[in-house]
C-alpha cells in the first residue's frame, strides 16, 4: 500500500444511502466492509463521521436556535453516526473504538490522542465523533485535526463523485477531472474540496488530500493505492 495510515472523512449523508434522511443499513455495511478488508492489508485508519443525515446546522433552524447551539445539535448527530458504525464493525468482528469530542462517558471515550494511537497500532479502527467538540468548526477541520494530530499520512475524502473537477460534473457532463491538482491551484481555481480551515490546515502541514468515490466497492483501496480519485497536494509542478 502507498499508505501505511489514512484517516478517511465521511459526510453524513453518505450513511443515507438511497433513504432521504437517517441511516441506509446496506450502505452502512457497504462502508465497513470497504474498511475492513483495507484494515486487513495492515492499514491503519480512523474515520471522522458527519451528521448531515440527521442534522443541517443551523440552517435547518432559522432563528429558533442560536448558532452555537445549532452546531452543538450537529455533534450529538455525528456521535449518533460514529455509533452506528461501532455497531457495524462489531457486527462483521472489525476492531473499533469510538472517541468522541465531548464526554459522552455511557457511549464513547473522550478523545485522547495516546489512547488513539494505541487503537491504531494494535489494528483497531478509530472513530471519531463530535467533530472537534467546539462550534464554529466543521467536520471536515475535524477530519484535518485529527488526521494531524494521528500522524495519518493522507486524509482520504469520501464522497459520491470520482475525483474534483472544473465543474460540476453532475450538472456539466462537460466538466473536466483534475487527477493532480497542488492546494495553491485549487485555491487560486476557487474549486470547493473542503471548507477553507480544513483546507489550511492540511496545505500548511503537508497533508496530501485524496478526493474519490467512495460508493464504489473497492475504491477505498485503490484510493489508498493512489489509483483513483484527485490528489490534492503541495507541489510546484501542475498535473491535471
């Protein structure tokens, strides 16, 4: 593998699966399959869940509810989230344990790095939920945060399209795939990998980017083979 340790984001809505809204069993076990047979080749992996699925933020409330309070009702949605996917890799006997970013004592660990590390080095996967248990930050910052603090060597983005492109592909079938695309290009391009504290955070400590299909079976290990999807990386050199 070209990777030894990945940590792979998940947004919420990608638990959906075909439903509008909550969790598509067969989805979720699609994923946990796709991990565990990665796991298998002696990769390490953490996994950083959204909770999209349950909860928007803040626009879902209007003026109901306060911003802080709204992104604090999005954590609880990813601890919900991050303990569906426990139950699924206990279900298929994949080692896992949850940490989350608040003390949740009766569900999930609070997060501490040597305890994850730990996890991580005896084959356990890692979940992480409650994004960075602060508001004003989202779970992509969350997945940058944690792939740094882990010393995971790429932060792998699931999502429902093959890579980043021009345009988007699934309004434009015009719309042109980058392969390999530096952090300055994609910033100077305006092109929305993630949102622009995960995107520093990664481009200032070198932490390449790996943008793919993550509703394809097997794609997870070709990602992490460098086989498919766009990287996004430090670099000079212009590769699309």
């Amino acid at each position: 593998m070209k990777y030894s340790r990945i940590l792979l984001k998940l947004s919420g809505e990608a638990l959906q699966g075909d439903f509008h809204a909550g969790i598509d069993p067969s989805q979720l076990l699609t994923y946990v399959k796709q991990v565990g047979e990665l796991v298998k080749t002696g990769v390490s992996a953490g996994i950083v869940i959204g909770g999209g699925n349950f909860f928007r933020g803040i626009q879902e409330t209007s003026h109901a509810i306060d911003r802080v309070t709204g992104d604090r009702i999005g954590m609880l949605a990813t601890i919900m989230n991050g303990l569906a996917l426990q139950s699924a890799f206990n279900e298929k006997n994949i080692p896992c344990r949850l940490f989350t970013a608040m003390a949740v004592e009766s569900i999930g660990e609070r997060f501490n790095k040597e305890k994850v590390i730990t996890a991580l080095n005896s084959g356990k996967v890692a979940l992480f939920a409650g994004g960075t248990g602060n508001p004003f930050f989202t779970t992509d910052t969350a997945a940058a945060l944690r792939a740094l603090e882990t010393g995971a060597q790429v932060l792998l983005k699931g999502t429902r399209v093959d890579g980043v492109y021009d345009d988007d592909p699934e309004k434009n079938p015009d719309a042109v795939k980058y392969t390999k695309l530096t952090f300055d290009e994609a910033y100077q391009k305006g092109l929305k990998i993630m949102d622009l504290t995960a995107f520093t955070l990664c481009r200032e400590n070198n932490l390449p980017v790996i943008v793919f299909n993550m509703n394809i079976e097997g794609n997870l290990l070709k990602a992490v083979n460098g086989d498919t999807g766009t990287l996004v990386y430090n670099d000079r050199r212009t590769n699309r």
